[in-house]
C-alpha cells in the first residue's frame, strides 16, 4: 500500500499512494457546486414556468418562455443523465429528478385537466360510443325482453318458480298475499330517514350486476345474455305477481321512477360485455386481440356512463320512489326514459373545443 516515486537523483522513496478523505470529499463537492453553478440559471428559468403553469397563470408567461419550454425540458433531462453519470450529491440529483418530472407533465402529459375531460365525454364521447354498441343494444334489450316474458309465463303455469326466480329478494311479495298486502309493499314513506344508505346499498347490488354483464363479455358474449335472461326473469315474475293481484299499473310506476334509468344502465353494460366478446369471434380482417382492445376502448366509454347512470337510478330508487306517489312516480320514469333515448339517440352533440 505504499509506492515508490522518483527523486532528483534517480533514486526513489517510499510514499502513502492514497489521498486523504477529506481531499476526495473536498473534490466532489467542489465538482457539484460548479456543475450547479454552471446551470442553475436554466433551471431556475425552466422552474419559474413551471410554476406559472402549474398555478393556471398562462397569460402571465411570455411567448419567449413558451417557445423555450421544450428545450429547457431537454437540458434539464440532459443535466439530470450527466448528475447520474457523475454521482452528484443527493440534493442536486433529487432537485433534478422532481424538476424533470414536472417539465415531462407540461410538455409531454395530457393537454387537458378532468373538468374539461368530462365536458368531451358527456358532451359527445359517451352518446357516440353508445350509438357504436347499437348492434349490441338490440341483442341485449331482445334478450331482456325474451327473459322478461319467459319469467311471466314459467310463474304463470306454476306459482312454484316464483320462489326459484325471485328467491329471498321476494319477503311479503309471495303468490298468494293479498291484494292489500302487496299495495302497502309500494307506498310512499312520510320521511327520508335512512335512505341515504339505501341508496348506496342499492348502487351497490346495481353496479354488480352491470359489473358481471361487462366482464362476462370476454366469453363470446354468452354468459352475458345468459345473466340478463336471468335477471329480467326474476322481474317477469313479479311483473305477473302484481298483475294477478289486478296492481299492475301502481307496480310499473313504482318501478319505472328509477328502473327506466338502473334498466337502460344494464343493458347498455351488456351490450357493452357483448360488443366485445361479439368482436373476439368475429374480429373480420384485424387480430382478434386488435379487435378486442378496439371494442374494449369502446366498452369502457360505455360503462363509465353505466356507473353515472348507475348513481342517479340509486338516488331515484331511495328518494323519489320512497316519497312520491304512483303519478309522479310515473311521470318521473317517463321523463328519464325520454332524457336518455334523446341524449344517446336523438341528438347528435358535438365535441367541444380542445384545448391546444
């Protein structure tokens, strides 16, 4: 651990070969202080914009600063590499890397925030992503139907598959009870106490339905039309329970205040699930899996609508169906059948301007 260094002679003497350690760390310190110095100035620049940004004040920035947003970005990225590269000290390479990060967000992250997001998607994304599915929505609504019909008549030749559709959903609602009986299962409460809970343990049991009818999709679709068959027999039957106890019409209002909207969410999440499995068995001249990513894309659009949908039938389920009486109750689930076929078919909205 000792070297031999020449002297004036020729002759050589013994010497310590390693520096001292507060040499070296003298030296690395001195190197990063002037690797700072030497840029700090740009990143300086490069931070005040940032902060303007990122605090909404855009007209306060100059077209100079604008313009050289981007190439003050790559010197930053480039000092961050060198930083590494060298083994700065832990307080330049942490300023960096934050810095870095924040300048990547502005000129290469979204050019929009989520208020200007949901104003695309509601204001033309999701009815254009619905009229897409419309194959799908004629399948999935059949199908309800067909289910809807098949419940009515199992129920009407033997009262015995009452129990099997409707299961423990029914409590007092059993072939049989009196007219009076099943009346007072649909009045209206005289408080809304508690049904602020009731409303999310509806969106709850709501959105797992829909849940299921998206995601069974991948199966070719199948499993999808198999669970809306089911579900809309279990309503067939009920439909039938009050029809024989001659309540028909005050059971259809009470359902339609917030079934027009949880009905039409389902079955806009079943078209969805069917879209994509339809898409899988029949992806035509692109991939299976580039057919399924295109018609998943489009799926999600729709849901993200079904889970908006899904949390105003929740609301009108609790409240207006719980105070209202059988009239409003009717009036309210026509006006939102109506809202909904207008919004998705009717009119035709058109994107609002991007922001550039």
């Amino acid at each position: 651990d000792r070297m031999q260094i020449p002297t004036i002679d020729g002759r050589f003497k013994r010497q310590n070969a390693a520096p001292a350690p507060a040499h070296g760390i003298n030296a690395a310190a001195l190197r990063s202080d002037r690797f700072r110095l030497a840029r700090e100035g740009e990143w300086a620049r490069l931070e005040s914009i940032l902060g303007q940004i990122e605090k909404g004040k855009l007209r306060r920035i100059s077209d100079e600063d604008v313009l050289a947003l981007p190439a003050l970005y790559r010197t930053a990225a480039s000092s961050l590499a060198v930083a590494r590269e060298t083994s700065l000290d832990a307080a330049t390479l942490a300023y960096l890397e934050a810095l870095v990060q924040r300048a990547w967000f502005q000129v290469y992250g979204p050019r929009e925030g989520f208020g200007a997001w949901l104003r695309r998607f509601l204001g033309g994304d999701l009815s254009r992503a619905v009229r897409e599915v419309w194959l799908d929505t004629c399948i999935a609504l059949f199908m309800m139907i067909a289910g809807a019909i098949a419940g009515w008549l199992l129920v009407a030749r033997d009262e015995q598959w009452y129990f099997t559709l409707v299961g423990e959903m029914a409590g007092g609602r059993v072939p049989g009870a009196s007219p009076a009986a099943l009346l007072e299962s649909l009045e209206a409460q005289d408080s809304a106490s508690g049904l602020s809970a009731f409303a999310a343990q509806l969106f709850q049991n709501n959105a797992g339905v829909a849940i299921f009818a998206f995601a069974l999709g991948f199966a070719f679709g199948i499993p999808t039309l198999m669970l809306l068959v089911q579900n809309m027999a279990m309503l067939g039957a009920m439909l039938w329970l009050y029809h024989d106890a001659g309540l028909l019409g005050p059971f259809v209002a009470w359902l339609a205040v917030h079934g027009t909207t949880e009905l039409f969410a389902i079955l806009l999440a079943g078209a969805a699930g069917l879209h994509i499995g339809r898409r899988m068995a029949f992806p035509g001249q692109r991939g299976v899996i580039a057919a399924a990513a295109d018609a998943g894309r489009r799926g999600a659009q729709v849901m993200v609508g079904v889970v908006l949908m899904l949390v105003l039938a929740a609301l009108l389920e609790a409240f207006p169906r719980q105070l209202a009486g059988t009239q409003a109750r009717a009036i309210i689930g026509t006006f939102m059948l109506v809202m909904w076929l207008a919004y998705f078919y009717a009119l035709r909205l058109r994107h609002p301007p991007e922001r550039a």
